[in-house]
C-alpha cells in the first residue's frame, strides 16, 4: 500500500514539474498572445504524454513483478508439496513396518 502512494506521489511530482517547466519556459519567451496559448497547449500536451507513459510503465513493472512473485510462489509450493508427499510416504512405510513388528 504505501509503495502505491509513493508511485502516486512520482506521478504527481512529474506531472507538476512538467507543468512548472512549461509554464517558466512560456511566460519568459517574448512571444504574442496567441504564441504563447499555442505554446502552453503544446507544453501540456506533451506533460500529458509524458505521464501515461511514464504511469504505463510504471503499472508493466508492477505486473511484472507480481507475476515473477506468483511463479516462484508457485514452484515454491509444488516443491514443498512434493516434499510433503514424501514425508507422509515415509511415515506411512515406517509406521506400517512399527505396527508389523508389534503384532509379532
């Protein structure tokens, strides 16, 4: 939970850095009105961009992360399934063998 908000706080941090970035590079251009407008769409624009890329690649690390995590959670429990069965088979044979020697 709290490495969600940490990502969260990533992304707002980039989005408001590209927006501080573009709105310092604008406002000192010497540019007309219109320049400027076209220019603060622009820079927005691409912030957005940056952002869903930067979220998308932040949501694929986090998949695959959490399927490596279920693969080896996977192989962990078969081979202590495995390891299981094997320890059950050995008690069976040793108790079977006890119970053999006791009737005699």
């Amino acid at each position: 939970m709290s490495e969600n908000k940490g990502t969260g706080k990533f992304i707002l941090g980039t989005i408001l850095g590209a927006i501080a970035g573009a709105v310092a590079g604008v406002v000192m251009a010497p540019k007309s009105g219109e320049e400027t407008r076209k220019d603060i769409k622009e820079a927005g624009d691409k912030a957005v961009k940056k952002t869903k890329e930067t979220g998308a690649k932040l949501f694929k690390s986090g998949k695959d992360g959490a399927e490596e995590l279920g693969d080896k959670v996977e192989k962990t429990a078969k081979k202590v399934e495995k390891e299981v069965k094997a320890k059950v088979e050995e008690v069976k044979k040793t108790a079977d063998k006890k119970a053999k020697e006791d009737k005699k």
